[in-house]
C-alpha cells in the first residue's frame, strides 16, 4: 500500500481532519447555544474558529471555541438582542400582514420582506467580525453596514448562508426530520467556515 496514504498531509487526510473539526465545530455552536441568548456568541465563536482553521492557527476546536465565546461576550450579548429585536418585529410585521385581506396587502408583504432583507444583509457582518474587533456595539453595526456597502454581493452570500436552514424548514416538505439534525452535525461548521472564507478574501483579511 502506498505509504503516502498514511501522512499527515495526504489530501484526503487534509479533508477528512478538516471535516471533523467542521463536525465538532457545529457541536461546539449548538451546545452553547442551548440557552438561545447566547446564540450571537455561540455564532461569533464559530466564525473566529473558523478564520483560525483558515490561517491554520487553531491549537483544538473546543479549546479555541470556549476561548472565542468567552472574549467579547457581553458585546455579541447586546449585538444579539439587537439582532433578535429587529427578526422578532420582521416576523410579528409578516404575520400581521398575512392576516389582512385586501389587494394591496400582497405589496405590502412582498416590501416588508424586502425591508428586512435588506436589514440583514447591512448586518451580515456584526457576528463574523466581532471576535477580534474592539468596537462597541454600535460601531460594529455601523461597520457591518459600511462593509455592506462596499461588498454586496459578499453580504448576500453569507446573509443566505445565516438563513439557509429557516428557509429550509420554511419550505421544503418534511425538511423538519433533516436539516436540524444536519445542522447540529456538521451544518454550523461548514457555513461558518465558508463565511469566513469569503470575508477573508473579500477584505484580505489576515
């Protein structure tokens, strides 16, 4: 058998550590996130773990994440009830709005849908980038939307990724008895992993 099969830094080798680390990322992200407040932070964590993988500077998956989720715990703490804020009055305004009748209800819905898309797309950075910033709340509001600005395309790409297994659950059949379990398992990690992966390219970031 060929002896290079057996290195460490045999592709397949590469990928399969990558793909575990991904695994214990995701359960890393759902064991913190138990509570639900500490979804934000759960989320910054896994994205500053990522980046670390990325730049090949990660000394063990939980260990960095524990580290992560600690550090700016009060700031993703405040940056998550803002986010939470602006989802919960979204979701109210919809479900308002799907209990009128009239013909101009439809082009409300369709503009209230619009709105917080665009919303989310101006937060799409707060979470990955609040790990090693020293910003205030506010100010990583603010930059999120800058950044926004200058790369759409990349706020969009990873505002999908946030949103992917809500809509997933929101519109495929049966999608309840899969796309959590999937998630929890490996699901957190990749999307983490390829948020960051954008961002950093997007921004050189190092």
């Amino acid at each position: 058998m060929d002896s290079r099969f057996f290195r460490e830094d045999n592709p397949y080798n590469v990928f399969m550590n990558t793909v575990g680390d991904l695994a214990m990322l995701s359960v890393a992200w759902v064991v913190c996130s138990l509570p639900i407040v500490t979804i934000g932070a759960s989320t910054a964590a896994a994205c500053e773990v990522a980046r670390t993988m990325q730049e090949d500077r990660d000394n063990g998956i939980f260990r960095g994440f524990w580290k992560a989720f600690k550090r700016r715990f009060g700031i993703t703490m405040a940056l998550t009830a803002i986010i939470a804020c602006v989802w919960g009055l979204g979701a109210f305004d919809l479900w308002f709005l799907s209990r009128q009748s009239g013909n101009a209800v439809s082009v409300v819905y369709g503009i209230t849908v619009a709105v917080f898309a665009i919303i989310g797309v101006a937060l799409a950075f707060v979470l990955p980038l609040t790990g090693r910033s020293k910003l205030s709340v506010f100010e990583q509001i603010k930059q999120s939307a800058r950044l926004a600005v200058l790369k759409p395309m990349v706020a969009i790409a990873v505002f999908v990724l946030d949103v992917l297994p809500i809509a997933l659950l929101a519109t495929v059949p049966g999608a309840i008895a899969w796309v959590p379990l999937l998630w929890a398992i490996l699901g957190v990690g990749v999307s983490a992993w390829l948020q960051m992966r954008m961002i950093r390219k997007a921004f050189a970031l190092e």
